[in-house]
C-alpha cells in the first residue's frame, strides 16, 4: 500500500492520500481521543504521541499535530504506519451504525431560502472542492441580516491563511453573486 502525503496550507496538518476511499458519505472529524471513540481509524491515529486532531473527507485524511509537541519528521512514520495498519487490517474507518457527519443545525430565515440555496451551490460547486485539495472542508451553518456563518473543518480549522481565505475567497465569490451578502463569518 502506498499512501501520498500532502503539505496543507496549515503547518500544523499534514495531507494523507491512501490510494482508496475513505469515508463513501460525509465527513468525519475528531478534535480528541473522546470524539475518536467511534471510529477505530481515529483511535489508532490518537494513539500516535503529538495527533492533536484528525479528518477524514471522501478521499483523503487530515491529521493535526500539537503545536507544542513533536515535529512533523517524528509523527508522520507513525501516522504512515497506523492508516497503513488500518487499511490492510480491514477494519471499518467507522464502527458500524456511525455515519459520518452530515448537516447540522442550519438557521435561516425562511425569506431568504433562495439566497441560502445560491450559498449553499456556490459552496458545494466552487468551493469545497478546492478547500478539500488543501485537507478541509466548509460548511453552511447559517444566514442572517446579510452575514454567512461558516465552519471550517479539518485543515482549515486553526489554519493561519483560513481568515484571508474566508475574506478574500470566499467573500468575494458570495459578494459577486450575492449583492445581498454583506460578510462571511467562521463559527
């Protein structure tokens, strides 16, 4: 099995390409050993010393080391060999019965359907594929009074450029479409 590894925008992530697919549906993250209780991947990962946090997307896994603990040089062999170990044990990246993340509670007004359905497009089309090259994710939360609310997953979260890429990219994409959108928030 060989497993690709990308360098994200966040010095603190590291890109892992296993070659297959990773989640078939939705996304999975883990801030924690406690939120990695539900999948055998993310216990795994956790228990390589310096793993501050993982995500899987479809393709892909996001793993975010402490920023006080070791450098990359020392915990990506270890992270190497458990997705390895992972795979080639068989094992579910889930347990059974444990979807990945879908949508959480969105907040709207129900005026403003068509505006969050252009947001919602624009982000499934235009940007969410391109934050996924970089190891993240973003996803609609809510819309209210001209302000998008947004949560950035994986690599994005914590990533020091995530602000300029909500303000300048994202932002300005909503703002060239949307008139009405005023700011882009992260929740």
């Amino acid at each position: 099995m060989f497993i690709q590894t990308e360098a994200t925008p966040n010095p603190t992530t590291l890109k892992f390409l296993p070659g297959r697919v990773v989640l078939t549906e939705g996304t999975f993250e883990a801030r924690s050993p406690d939120q990695a209780a539900r999948s055998p991947l993310a216990q795994a990962l956790f228990a390589v010393p310096g793993v501050a946090g993982v995500y899987f997307g479809h393709d892909f896994i996001s793993v975010t080391k402490a920023e006080d603990g070791p450098e990359w040089p020392q915990v990506k062999p270890a992270v190497l060999g458990a997705i390895m170990e992972h795979f080639l044990s068989g094992a579910p990246v889930l347990e059974a019965g444990a979807a990945g993340e879908g949508t959480s509670e969105e907040f709207f007004e129900e005026a403003d359907a068509d505006t969050v359905a252009t947001i919602k497009d624009l982000l499934e089309t235009r940007v969410r594929p391109a934050v996924a090259g970089d190891g993240g994710d973003i996803t609609f939360r809510g819309y209210r009074e001209g302000v998008v609310y947004l949560e950035m997953k994986g690599a994005c979260s914590g990533c020091p450029s995530s602000t300029a890429t909500l303000r300048q990219g994202v932002q300005n994409l909503f703002r060239h479409f949307l008139p009405e959108v005023r700011e882009v928030q992260s929740v």
